[in-house]
C-alpha cells in the first residue's frame, strides 16, 4: 500500500545519520528521538525520523541503494 508509514530500526537509523549504533540508542534511551519499542527492538518512524534528522548537526550520511 502505497501510504503506510516507513519505520527505521535502530541500525538504519544510525547509518542514514552517520552515527555510531550506540549513539543512536543513546538518543532513544535519552528521549531524543519519537520511537516505538516493540519487544527490544526500537522502530522510528520516517517523521520522527525526519524531525532528528532536521534538528541534528550531524550531516545525514550518504546511502548507497542496496542491490
């Protein structure tokens, strides 16, 4: 379906930003960043997503399209 919402697991979340994993567990734990834990696993939406990445300093890294 077209207009279902994108979510990003930790590990992508960290790799779009260009952060360490730990960083961005850091940034759940600590509030940071809009989440939902399903289990132990976190899953960020794409406007929470866009609202870290809008405010962050760190520049989004570049993301090679995987084949």
């Amino acid at each position: 379906m077209p207009n279902e919402p994108k979510f990003y697991n930790t590990e992508e979340a960290a790799r779009v930003l260009g952060v360490n994993v730990q960083t961005m567990r850091r940034y759940l734990r600590d509030g940071k960043v809009r989440a939902i834990r399903l289990g132990r696993d976190w899953r960020i939406s794409e406007a929470a997503f866009d609202e870290l990445a809008g405010r962050s300093e760190v520049t989004p890294a570049k993301v090679e399209a995987q084949s």
